[in-house]
C-alpha cells in the first residue's frame, strides 16, 4: 500500500510527495503577440454577443 510507512510497523503516511521545483521562463515577444490577439478576439466576441443580445431584446 503506498500510503503505509517503510519503518514496517502500519502507519499511515500523512505527508504527500512533493513535485520538483523550476523556475519560470520568460514569455518571448510572439508569445506575448498572441496572448494578446487571444485577448482581442475574446473581447470582440464578448461585445458583440452583448450587442447582439441587446439588439434581439
């Protein structure tokens, strides 16, 4: 069972294993580029559906 400890006696291990560390790399310019067309699009079609919902009521 791998939540039991290997000292042999049957305890329950309580402590989760952690994930290895790393540092975050920067975002290159084309990454940043399309984060922000993503983010133009979205708000394009956010306003428009607004728009449209407004139009329709």
């Amino acid at each position: 069972m791998p939540y039991l400890n290997n000292d042999g006696d049957s305890r329950l291990n309580n402590f989760p294993t952690e994930p290895k560390m790393y540092v975050a790399e920067s975002t290159s310019i084309d990454g940043n580029r399309n984060y922000l067309v993503i983010g133009v699009v979205g708000l394009v079609l956010t306003i428009s559906s607004i728009l449209i919902a407004m139009a329709v009521s």
